[in-house]
C-alpha cells in the first residue's frame, strides 16, 4: 500500500484486519517518514527504531493467531513526560538528561497492553511548562504548517507529529491547556480528560491537582480509540477516579436534544477576527445539526488566570524539590552537599522553570500563604461552581481553544505574561477538572489551522467526542495536510 502514514489511526486499523499491510510496515513507514520529516520539524526526542519493530513483529505475529485487542500492531508516539521502561525520559530537560526511567506508567502500559508500538518520545515545553515547546532545553519544535510558527505546547510535539502524519495518534498531557492549545496550533483532534481519569502513575508531576493525560488524534474516533484504552481506575495513583468508562456511541448521526451553551465571556476583545468568526461558524453547523445552542454565563473566568499561575507554581515548587542532582539524572559535582544542590539546579533547570519555582515558593512561603495559595484555592472554587451552575442547564459549553493561532517563533521570548496568556481559555477547565476538546475548524487568512473546544461535565469525555465525531462526519477539517 502506499503512502500508508497519511491513514488515520481506524484506517490503519482497518487495512491491518483486510491483511492489506501489516504492522512492520506500518511501524517501519512511520520511521521513514519520521527520518524524512523530523530533522525539518524536530517532533521527537527519542526514536525508538528497533523496539518498535521488534514489538511490531510480535503484534504482526498475535494477528496472525487472530488474537484481539484494540489497538494492536499500531505506532502510537508518547509525550516525553510519561515514563517508558527503556527509553528515556527528559521532560524536555538538562536535570534529567540521560534520565531512564525504571518502569511504565499505567496510561502507556495500558496503550501497550492493547496491543499499540511505541515508537518514541516527543518533545515538550520544559516540565510542561509553557505554551510553545520553546521552552524545551531540546531546541523547540516546528509548526508543519509553517515552520516558522510554533506548534503549540506543551505537548507541541505530540501534536506536530500527528498533524504532519508522522504518527496517527500520541499521547500528551495538559495541565492547563497542553493539550487542547498545540491540537488548535497544528489542526488536530486533541482530548483532555477528566483530572482522575487516567492514571497519572508514571507522568512526571508539574501541578498534582491539575495535571491530566490527554489523546492526540486526527478524529475523534481515533482520539476515541486512545481514550478508551489507557482509561480506569489504577491503584497505583491516590487520585484516581473509580469511576467506570463509559463505550462510546458513535452511532448518532445528529445532535438533537443536545443543549449547547456559549460562555459570553469567552469571546473577549483582542481575540484574533477569523477564530472568531470560525468558532461561531462551527456553532452554528452544531445548531444545523440539530444542537440547541443557548447562552450562558461563567461569570469568574477572568479569575482563571491568575488562579492557575498561584496554584500551577506552587505545586510545581514542591514537585521539582526532587531534582537535586543526586536522585535524578546528572550532577554538577561541588565539595559541599548544598553546592551541588544548587549548582546541579542552576545549571540544569532553564529560565521559566526557576521562574515558576520561585513564584510557587514565594506563594507557599509562611505569611503569604493565605494571602496566595488559600485565596486561590477558595476562588478555584467558585470557579468549578461557574462550571456547575452551567451543567444545570446545558449538556456542554462551545468556545474559542485559543485566543490566535500559531505564533512565530520568539514572539512572545521577552514576555512570559504574554505566553500565559495563550492558555486563558483552557485553563478554566483544570481548575474545575472537567474534560476538553479541540477540533479543527478552519483556517486563519495565512492558512493556519482554528481549533474550537467544547467542555463537558465530569467524567463526559463520552459526550465530547460522539458530539466532535457528528461535527467531523459534515466537515472535512479534519482531514486536511499541511505540505511539509
Ligand atoms: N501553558 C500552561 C503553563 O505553562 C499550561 C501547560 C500545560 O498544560 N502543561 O503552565
């Protein structure tokens, strides 16, 4: 078959169970076009060429005993902080370079259980952090619909290699928008979960409150397939929900009885015209599809904001305390033992992670802590009350996933506010820690990809995607390639 890496993740599916390819060919064309396409787009940061195969001969070998399992004999690629047993994982970092993580977290485990080939690690914002992978100690990565835009991030890489048919599908994490963001940049599907709903065992921890694995796909389906597999209650991490995970349903062909509310203050001014435009072109095929579109109000999201760089820092702080050159990865050698705490920290973390300590350590430090971190979490609160209110009487919300598309490179370099800022309608969303989803929606008058994002009640994720796939099956968005 040719040109078999532009198939989406079901197609391949399906092309392996008619016998018309097998999963070393699929694995092995992604690794060409991965050797072809990445030194022009530095997606990846680890590729992982011979397991990949090898793991592929043995899915090649499990078909062939008609053995099933969902995902099996299909290359996946993994956000490069969630751990897999022998490869790497950097999180975008010089304090773990070289850093090999001894065990699986349970989301990829899961993946690899389905039977899904890993192929390897994409590059990442720094610890998560940030909104661009400018931000990876790696050298950032490159928008494939214009190389001189960034992709997004933090899961920037993850989202690059999907829109640019590297891999069908990947798996990122968003915290406050790491995953919805780079899916609206790069023209992909991009699902955050419900925080609790997968496993966080094994992805190395930004904000503990906050942080959520997420599916990258080019469909709903597909992100669907991914969703479904890595789901479900682990024992392995405190804050997992048990909470069962629901089939979903892609049989609907319309959306009639579905209550669809539009959050007035998500359409702020100095939003980009055209994401606008879009987004509201979207609502309105929604309502042509039979949804019922109402207005609502979240009357405390301009708090979102400042919320999340309170609460984001603050955990973050305690998080990285870890990273002490001697635990981890390298070490900046110093006679004192306190030496080489901090030359190991200040050589190897890069400029917005101290960053990002330093405020979560000033806000958690002792006399400040109810002025910050308790303020904060008790306006978090009626932020998820906002969410609340609204699920009363709307089934989910429809905005904007960005306030611009892709950015060029540097633009935001001397403004790390400006860079916040891009995450200003994600960001609610892990506060309340109720599941999200960006799906393309058009293009920009430089031809870049507008995501949209509807936002669904807790545990949901069921009701997002059926609704993405209706929309997907009357617009072919989702089907265009940027030319690389
Ligand atoms: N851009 C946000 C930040 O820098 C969100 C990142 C994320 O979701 N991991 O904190």
């Amino acid at each position: 078959m040719s040109n078999l890496t532009s198939l989406s993740l079901t197609e391949m599916q399906s092309a392996l169970a008619k016998g018309e390819t097998s999963s070393v060919e699929l694995t092995q064309a992604t690794l060409d076009s991965i050797a072809n396409l990445d030194p022009k787009l530095h997606t990846f940061l680890h590729v992982a060429g011979k397991q990949a195969l090898h793991q592929a001969r043995q899915a090649d070998e499990e078909r062939a005993q008609k053995v099933n399992k969902p995902l099996l004999g299909l290359p996946i690629a993994i956000k490069d902080v969630l751990t897999v047993e022998n490869m790497p994982c950097t999180c975008g970092s010089k304090i773990l370079e070289g850093f090999m993580p001894p065990f699986t977290g349970t989301a990829v485990r899961r993946l690899q259980e389905a039977g899904a080939i890993i192929i390897g690690k994409t590059n990442t914002d720094e610890f998560a952090m940030g909104s661009s992978t400018e931000n990876s100690a790696y050298g950032r990565t490159n928008n494939p619909w214009d190389v001189r835009r960034v992709p997004g991030g933090s899961s920037g890489g993850s989202a690059a290699a999907v829109a640019a048919r590297l891999v069908p599908a990947a798996l990122g994490t968003d915290t406050g928008g790491s995953v919805r963001q780079p899916a609206a940049f790069c023209g992909v599907t991009g699902l955050k979960t419900t925080y609790g709903r997968v496993s966080r065992y094994g992805l190395v921890a930004f904000g503990s409150s906050l942080d959520t694995v997420g599916a990258f796909g080019r469909n709903a389906k597909d992100a669907a397939a991914i969703f479904s597999a890595m789901s479900g209650h682990d024992a392995l991490d405190a804050t997992s929900a048990p909470v069962a995970v629901p089939e979903i349903k892609f049989d609907p062909r319309d959306l009639r009885g579905l209550r669809i509310g539009v959050p007035k203050e998500y359409f702020i001014k100095g939003i980009q015209p055209e994401v606008e435009e879009k987004t509201r072109a979207a609502i309105d095929q929604l309502k042509a599809l039979g949804a019922e579109i109402r207005e609502v109000s979240l009357p405390h999201t301009e708090y979102a904001l400042p919320v999340y760089y309170i609460i984001a820092p603050a955990e973050a702080s305690a998080n990285l305390a870890r990273y002490d050159g001697v635990r981890y990865g390298p070490r900046v050698d110093a006679n004192a033992l306190w030496d080489v705490y901090f030359k190991t920290r200040g050589q190897k973390f890069g400029a917005e992670v101290e960053r990002r300590i330093m405020i979560g350590t000033y806000a958690l430090s002792a006399g400040y802590y109810d002025a910050y971190y308790g303020q904060a979490q008790k306006v978090r609160t009626l932020l998820t009350r906002d969410f609340e209110l609204a699920f009363k009487d709307v089934d989910m919300l429809a905005c904007p996933t960005t306030p611009s598309t892709a950015f060029v490179a540097g633009a935001h370099e001397n403004d790390p506010l400006a860079m916040y800022l891009e995450d200003v309608f994600t960001l609610p969303a892990n506060l309340a820690g109720v599941p999200g989803i960006s799906f393309p929606v058009g293009f920009d008058n430089n031809h870049l990809p507008i995501g949209m994002q509807l936002i669904a009640p807790h545990f949901r994720e069921d009701l997002l995607l059926s609704a993405v796939h209706v929309y997907q099956q009357s617009s072919d968005w989702h089907t265009k390639t940027p030319n690389i």
